[in-house]
C-alpha cells in the first residue's frame, strides 16, 4: 500500500503544479476528456497488469484493437448483426486471442515476449489486408445507435468508459487480492518452478492471465472504435500495449512478475493521463509523447531494481550469518525448466 499513497500524493502534486501553470487542466470539459481516456486506457491495462504479474508480457494488445475493430465495424455497419451479438463477439475474439498466446506461452513453452511479438505482426498483417489497407468508419444511424450512445456518453456526469473500468477494477480486485486464483497469479510470477511443486496448475494459471487480457481488450477495442469513430488498421491501436506496460509497471508491477496491485495499475493509467495532458496543455510537440512515456517506464524500471536491491539487503541482514537460507530464497535460485 506505500507504493500506491506514494503514487497518488505524485499525481496530486503534478496535478497541482499543472494547475498552477495552466489553469485549462481542472476545467470541466478537460477533466472530463481525461476521465474517459482514464477509462479507456485502465482497461487494457489492468489485463496487461495480470499478464505482468505472471511474470509475462503481452505486446499484441494494439494490434488487437486494429484487428478486432474493424472486423466489429464490418459486423454492425455491413453485416447487419445486433449490437449485444457484435459485442459479444469482439470481446470473444480478444478472449480467443489471449487463449492462443496463454497457449503458446503454458502449453508450448515459448517465451511470452516471442509470442506476443509475432502476434502483433500477425494481427496487424491481417487487419490491414481485411479492409485492403482502407480506413473504416461507422457511419450514421443503425441498430448500434445504443451501444454507440453508451461508449461515448456519460452517467451520473461521469464518462461510461470510466464507470466500466471501475466496475471491472472492482472485480479484478476482488479476483487478485481476495481469491485463491490471485493468490496464485502471485506465486507464478515469483517462483513459478515452486508453484509446480506446491501444487499449482501453473500452465492454466499462466494461460488464464493471458485470457483475462485478450478478453478486456476485446471490451476495450469496441470503446476505442467508437471514441476514434473509424479505424485505420495501420495505425489504430499504435503503440497502446506501451501505455500498458508503463501504466502497470508504474503501479508496481514488477517486470520479474509476482508483484502489483489493481489499485496501482490504475494509478498508473492516471498518472500517465495526467502527464500526457500536461505535454498538451503546455504546448510541448505532440511528438515528444512517446519519449515522455518511454522516459516514464525507464524511470519506473530503475525505480523497481532499486527497491529490489534494498529489499535484498534487509533481507540478508535479516538473516543471522551461518543460518540456514530460507526455503524460498533456494526454491529461488534454482534455474526455470
């Protein structure tokens, strides 16, 4: 919990100086635009957290929400589907997605990065040959109608995509921290050769964090389709698996896995929101963007080894000398199969 109050007196203090420099960032209309890319981005990223924890990485989320995207156009604009079956088939593909790589991960023993890599090659060709390389959009009018008012509009003055990601942190918060799953996401990501031994189906483990992921990023794509309103596969989705990775690690997740919070995680998708708007608002090139967001993961990798280091040192001077070393310290040390 000291990394999160840590985390969220930084966003105050941001906030605050922000505020003082250009007064524009707690006007309504801006708080509101920053709320629902809050919304939009802690989605995928609270899926990315998961995936992290486990000690793996999933780099295909963007070109998921190309792919997925604009094959939800084509079911809702030419296909003539309802909106509830085109929903629920997008979030299904990003939940077919995810099994894939949980697959390929678990089962086939690649490594997370190699798989997701190819993946976001793969989904990426595909969208861009699905449309021709065109750009698609929804049009006007249609039985979507609803579904569109929904992912664009608020409740209770608060943007949708907000409220649905609170709804869902409140549940992948009840799954990570309260259940016996979370619990085992956690042993996974710190020592997943232990896990094995204790009992741990760590394979399916392992694979249902990759689900979890593929399926809020199903959820996700259909939000970002509506708020870019059409989607142009060789770009849609560019680069949003790095806002991911840096929201998650900027919360605490530790790149080695076995560490993280959903409270941090969506911190860290506010705080990255929060500095994006300050290089608007402040009239730096809009360019810069990814260097302030590759700048911000670094700071946060740094951040993580050093307080590795540290927890090492207590850890050893806790540790009276010629004593026995834990058993997990040597369950730790011994090399992954």
């Amino acid at each position: 919990m000291r990394k999160e109050l840590g985390l969220a007196v930084l966003i105050l203090v941001i906030g605050c100086i922000v505020a003082l420099l250009q007064p524009r960032f707690i006007s309504a209309v801006n708080l509101f635009n920053m709320a629902n890319l809050v919304g939009l981005y802690g989605l995928f990223s609270i899926g990315q957290g998961l995936v992290i924890i486990t000690a793996g990485i999933e780099l295909s989320v963007g070109s998921m929400f190309a792919l997925i995207g604009v094959v939800f156009v084509d079911m809702v604009v030419n296909w003539g589907w309802s909106w509830p079956l085109a929903l629920a088939a997008a979030i299904a593909m990003g939940g077919v997605f995810g099994a894939i790589h949980g697959f390929l991960v678990a089962r086939v023993g690649i490594q997370p990065f190699v798989v997701t890599l190819c993946a976001l090659l793969i989904y990426r060709g595909v969208a861009r040959y699905y449309t021709d390389d065109a750009t698609v959009g929804f049009g006007y009018g249609g039985d979507f109608d609803t579904l569109a008012n929904f992912a664009t509009g608020r409740s209770f003055g608060m943007p949708n995509s907000f409220l649905t990601m609170v709804v869902v942190a409140l549940v992948m918060w009840v799954v990570l921290h309260r259940s016996v799953f979370g619990r085992y996401l956690f042993a996974v990501g710190k020592n997943e050769e232990a896990a094995r031994y204790s009992g741990i189906s760590t394979r399916a483990v392992i694979a249902s964090a990759y689900v979890i992921c593929g399926l809020l990023a199903g959820l996700a794509a259909v939000f970002l389709a509506f708020y870019t309103n059409s989607i142009q596969p060789s770009a849609h989705g560019n680069f949003y698996e790095l806002y991911a990775i840096a929201a998650a690690v900027l919360g605490g997740c530790s790149l080695r896995g076995g560490e993280g919070s959903i409270l941090g995680i969506l911190l860290g998708t506010v705080l990255l929101q929060v500095l994006q708007n300050l290089v608007n608002l402040l009239g730096i090139p809009s360019s810069l963007n990814f260097a302030v967001m590759g700048t911000v993961i670094l700071i946060g990798v740094l951040a993580d080894q050093h307080l590795q280091k540290l927890r090492a040192a207590r850890q050893a001077r806790a540790v009276p000398a010629g004593a026995e070393r834990p058993a997990q310290a040597v369950a730790g040390s011994s090399p992954k199969p």
